[in-house]
C-alpha cells in the first residue's frame, strides 16, 4: 500500500509569482500567502531565467519560485521563516540582455 515514496511537481512555464505582463522585470514576487523555507541564491550571485531562487511553502507544499529573466540577484527582501502576502516583492535583480550569437 504506502511506499514512502515522495514527489515533487512543478508547473511548466510558472515564473514564481512574476507574470509576463504587467509587471516591471527586475522583481520576483510571491504568487500566494506563505512561508519562505529556503533561499537557494544569495545576493550578488548571477542568475540565469527559469532557475530556482527560493522555496515558499504553501498549502501543505513546497514551491519553487524561479528567476523570471537573467540577472544578478540585487537583494532578497526575506528570511527563512518569514511569512509572507500574495503579492509580496521577494527579490530584486539587475536585468542583462540575452547574449548575441555571433
């Protein structure tokens, strides 16, 4: 019956609470009320679109929230522990521009 086996899900294409539209690039903000459980990725460090920044646990489950765009990571504005409001700015970064092929 119960194997002990666990799984992990997560939505393709889901930018952690930073939709396309809408919203000036540069911020990542939380897409639900919640509670940070680990940040992946201090300040300073470069990011790269799509990759793991912190971890918001929410409705009995653990979230990914991702860099919507590549960047460097300019400040997080939480700690692990803090509960936090949809909508919340989470983090902020400086934008670059996608590489040119040559």
């Amino acid at each position: 019956m119960g194997t002990g086996a666990t799984f992990r899900f997560e939505i393709e294409g889901h930018s952690g609470g930073t939709p396309a539209s809408g919203r000036p690039p540069g911020r990542l903000t939380s897409p639900m009320p919640g509670r940070i459980a680990a940040m992946l990725v201090a300040p300073g460090a470069t990011v790269e679109a799509n990759q793991p920044l912190i971890v918001l646990e929410a409705m009995k489950m653990e979230h990914l929230l991702r860099a919507p765009q590549n960047g460097i990571l300019k400040s997080i504005n939480c700690e692990v522990g803090d509960q936090v409001r949809e909508g919340a700015e989470l983090a902020t970064f400086e934008t670059t521009p996608p590489e040119v092929a040559s």
